[in-house]
C-alpha cells in the first residue's frame, strides 16, 4: 500500500469487495466500543490491536472487548502494527501523537481518529497540517476526525437541519450530561472541576472546549456560505445548595455543581453558531438554571424554524454502558469511506453520507 493506489474499491453507501483490515489503537472507554463495533461489523476485520496499559499487553482482543476469543493479540509495538499493511487504524489514544499519526499515513495505512485536531484544517496549526498532508501524499492515505460530541451533533445534524432553510438566523446547540451516576473522581473533581469552590474554577477550560468545537462551527458555518470572524468561549458555574452526594463522592454546600460552556462562531459581529455544554451533578443549583436529561436540544432560527430533542431514552446507571457507542459506532461507520477517499485530509464535508451496514 505504500503506493498512491487504495487497497479496495468501495464507498460510504457500498460494502467493500472484501473485509477491510483494521487496527484498534486504544482500548479505554471509547476505544474498546469501538474494538467491539471491528469485530462485530460484516465488512472489517480486526488484524491489530495497541493497547497503552502493560496489563492488557498480550491479552485476546475479544477479551477484552467481552466477545469470544479472535486470536488477536494485544501489543504495545509501533513497528508490529505498522507492519501489519492494515487498510485503516482507529486512532483513540490518551493523548494525540503527530508523529505516529504521520508514521501509520506514510506507511500506507488510512485513519480515523476521535482526537478533533483535523475537524478543520484551515484553522489547524500549519506546520502540523503541512505535516501530515505531506504525510497523506506519501502514503497515498487519507485521515479523518469524527465521534459523537464533536461531529455527529455538530456537523452532522446541523448541515442535515439547515438543509430545509433559505435564510439562517442562528443554530444554538445545547449539549446536556448529568454525571451525578459518573462513578469517575479524577475526572469529575480533579479535571472538570466539580466540588471545588466558584473562585476556584478554571477558566481555561472554556478555551479548551473552544479549540475542540470551534473548528467544527466554522466548517459548517463556511460550508453554509458565511464567513467566521472569530471564536468566542465563556464559561459560567452553578452551585449546590445543599450537601450533595454523587456516585463520584461528595460535594459540599456552594460548590460547584453544574456548568456551562458556550462556544459561539461570530458572523456579522453577531454569533449564528453556538455550541453550549450543560455539564451537572444536580438540577438543583444557584442560580436556577433549565438543566435537560442528557443528551441535546438544537434551536434552529430561520424560515423553517426548527426545535429539536434528542435524549438518550435509558436510566443513568446504564450510561457507562452504552454511551461509548455514540462516539465509537460513528468511527467505525466512517472507515469505508475513508479508505475510499483520496489521499489527504478529509472533512465531513468532504465524505459522503455515512450510511451504516448493519448486516
């Protein structure tokens, strides 16, 4: 595959020939959905597995997936996987790394990522996309970032909903996850934040978010025809009236409970995009804010203006369970037609619909 010639001949709405060869890369949360969705999917066959924990070095593939044995064993070596010539790499590591990302493209093989670095490559850093353009033309490969929150309920939906509007006055996508079940301590009060003191809050996560949603306002934004001025975030917290114990452990009374982070794409000096993260412990917070079950609400503004609920119809305690499929299955999905594409890097603009195979 180290020529400019893809292996398979195939499309997002066409199964392939024959089975597509797939590397996992990663077996946490996401990652080991994602492992499951390889194995359990008609047109890919897994051929390779990284795994970052020593533990799992070694250990069955389906294993640790919960489905029977495959054969295929768990490695921590760069050089085995890049020599397995495979069609594709589902890339979900615990941290980017350009240059085994550059190395996998160079090498022939494509791939789709959970990591939002290349949701849109005019606003990436230049020397990394030059990086891995460079890479792409090399390998003759292509690569791809999508999941569930950015993607799917960023680009995905919006582009479907503003498909019936002449005339866009605004999207305002509102993003709603109760964590009070989230049995995850580090995250919760160590990264994100919860249980600490309003004075306390970090106000660099706002940037944060804006650097992992803002490329996906301004892809639909330029896609729709406008042009972006700018990037706006801004963060605000809730508090807990009362003491208030979660499955992650407890927050005292005036501590942080739930908040809120707004990235807005600004056209006109007014913002049309708006991507807003409701994140909480509790419904009860100071002040009063109209908290959702989780899942999203999407406001559209225009001459077919449009209100629209999507929820995730099961009870808290399954979300561990099933919420990595909506990040996973969607990158799944999307590996027949990033093999497919041409060599480079390649947008949801860029692919076509991603129709799913389910047989």
């Amino acid at each position: 595959m180290s020529e400019n010639v893809l292996p398979h001949s195939t499309s997002a709405d066409a199964t392939p020939q024959s089975p597509l060869r797939v590397v996992q890369w990663s077996t946490g949360t996401i990652g080991s959905r994602a492992l499951r969705g390889i194995l359990e999917h008609p047109s890919l066959e897994l051929c390779g597995l990284y795994a970052h924990s020593a533990e799992k070095i070694g250990r069955d593939a389906g294993e640790l997936s919960g489905l029977p044995a495959c054969e295929v064993k768990a490695t921590n070596d760069i050089d085995a996987i890049v020599d397995l010539n495979a069609d594709c790499v589902l890339y979900m590591p615990l941290a980017f790394d350009a240059d085994v990302v550059t190395r996998l493209l160079s090498s022939g093989t494509n791939v789709v990522t959970t990591c939002g670095v290349f949701h849109h490559p005019a606003s990436m850093d230049p020397a990394l996309r030059e990086q891995i353009t460079r890479a792409c033309e090399l390998g003759g490969t292509s690569i791809h970032a999508t999941g569930s929150s950015p993607g799917f309920i960023t680009e995905a939906v919006p582009l479907v909903l503003a498909s019936i509007q002449r005339r866009l006055e605004g999207l305002a996508i509102d993003e709603y996850a109760d964590l009070s079940r989230r049995d995850s301590p580090e995250m919760l009060f160590d990264i994100m934040g919860f249980g600490h003191p309003p004075a306390d809050f970090d106000a660099r996560r706002a940037e944060f978010l804006a650097g992992s949603f803002g490329p996906s306002l301004r892809l639909v934004a330029e896609a729709l025809g406008y042009t972006v001025e700018e990037i706006r975030a801004h963060g605000e917290v809730a508090t807990t009236r009362d003491k208030l114990q979660i499955a992650a452990g407890t927050l005292a009374p005036g501590t942080v409970a739930a908040q809120r982070t707004t990235i807005e794409a600004i056209v006109d000096g007014q913002p049309l995009l708006r991507f807003r993260a409701n994140w909480y412990c509790t419904t009860d917070v100071e002040p009063a804010w109209d908290l959702l079950d989780t899942g999203w609400h999407i406001s559209v503004l225009g001459d077919a203006p449009l209100e629209v609920t999507l929820r995730m119809p099961f009870p808290l305690e399954r979300m561990a369970e099933i919420s990595p499929a909506y990040t996973a299955n969607r990158a799944v999905n999307a590996v027949a037609a990033v093999c497919a594409a041409a060599p480079g890097i390649h947008t949801s603009l860029d692919l076509p619909h991603l129709i799913t195979h389910l047989t």
